[in-house]
C-alpha cells in the first residue's frame, strides 16, 4: 500500500488505510559477517508514551518480560534468540481501537541483548527492517540503510496520534546503550 519508506518518511493510517485497525508489526534482522561467538539476540520492545513523551507507568513497557501493555491493545509475540532465517524474527501486535486515550505515541526500538558483553553493534546486523502488516499483507515497510558501526541501540519507528489521526513515522535512530537508555528517556 504504502511500499517502502525512507528513513524519516510519514504515512497517515488513519487517513489512507481507514480500515486498517490491527496491525501486526514485524522486526527482522540477519547477521552479515564475523563470527563474535555468540548468537545476536535483538529484543523489540515497545514504549507507549503520553502527550509528555512519557511513559503514564511502566506497564506501557512492553518487552520479552511484559508481553501486554495494561490497555493490551500491544502484543509482544516472544523473544526469538537468533535472528536466524528471512523475514520477522520478533512480532508485536498493535489494535489501535484498544489503545488507551492517554496514548499518543507508540514507540518501536531494537536492542541487542547483551551487547557490550558480546562485543556487538549494528554494524554486525545485515537486513534490519520493521514492517507493517494488515492480516498478512504488507502495508509498509522500512529497511534500515545507514551502517551503524557503534550502535547497539535503536528506535525503528513510531505510530503517533496526530489531530486525531494515526500515523507512522520511519525513524532509523541509533544509540549506544540498551534498554535501560530508553527507560531513561521515557521515565
Ligand atoms: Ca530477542
Ligand atoms: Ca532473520
């Protein structure tokens, strides 16, 4: 519908894909070259934000531990450990009709698992992309193209509610840290 996004491009859901209420998003990577000795294990989590860009309390954290949000309109599927095979390796699923009002931001980020410990970065990490999918089918897709050569650290992308609209946003902004960098951001 919406094909392949570039980094920073918006799509208005709610405005071009009416009827697109569950949306499924999918979170694949491959890792494309050295042997570190260890699996990459990128964990997506999802940070549901207020009006502030703030987190209303931690049970709008959802991640490998807290598979619901509190209003559970966010789903995380599970923590897949390797990134092994094509397409999504982590799936979270968002129905926009069950998001809580105080809800204005729905925020997408990839970290590695353990990444100081096992000396990795993005730029280990080949085919990163987060999808959006209506019942099977491809609403939009963007794949990141910068080589992150430091970074273990990344927010993907974000729905946001925008005059009463849903929208997507590409972000493709890296970081160096974990999840912890994220909680303190949003806390
Ligand atoms: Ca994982
Ligand atoms: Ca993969």
């Amino acid at each position: 519908m919406f094909g392949l996004l570039s980094k920073g491009e918006r799509v208005d859901l709610t405005k071009e894909a009416p009827e697109l209420e569950k949306i499924t998003v999918g979170l694949g990577w491959d890792i494309n070259s050295t042997d570190t000795g260890s699996d990459f294990d990128l964990d997506a989590s999802v940070f549901m934000l207020d009006k502030n860009s703030k987190l209303p309390s931690t049970n709008f954290f959802v991640f490998y531990n807290n598979k619901s949000s509190e209003d559970s309109s966010v789903l995380h599927y599970g923590d897949n450990r390797t990134g092994a095979g094509d397409g999504d390796d982590e799936v979270i699923f968002v129905d926009l009709a069950k998001i809580d009002e105080k809800i204005t931001e729905i925020v997408f980020v990839v970290t590695i698992h353990e990444a100081e410990a096992r000396k990795q970065n993005f730029g280990q990490v080949a085919n990163s992309s987060i999808r959006l999918m209506d019942s099977g089918k491809e609403v939009a897709k963007y794949e990141l193209d910068e080589d992150f050569s430091t970074e273990t650290a990344l927010e993907f992308g974000k729905l946001y509610k925008k005059n009463g609209s849903w929208k997507f946003q590409a972000v493709g902004t890296g970081y160096k840290g974990g999840l912890q960098t994220f909680l303190d951001k949003y806390q």
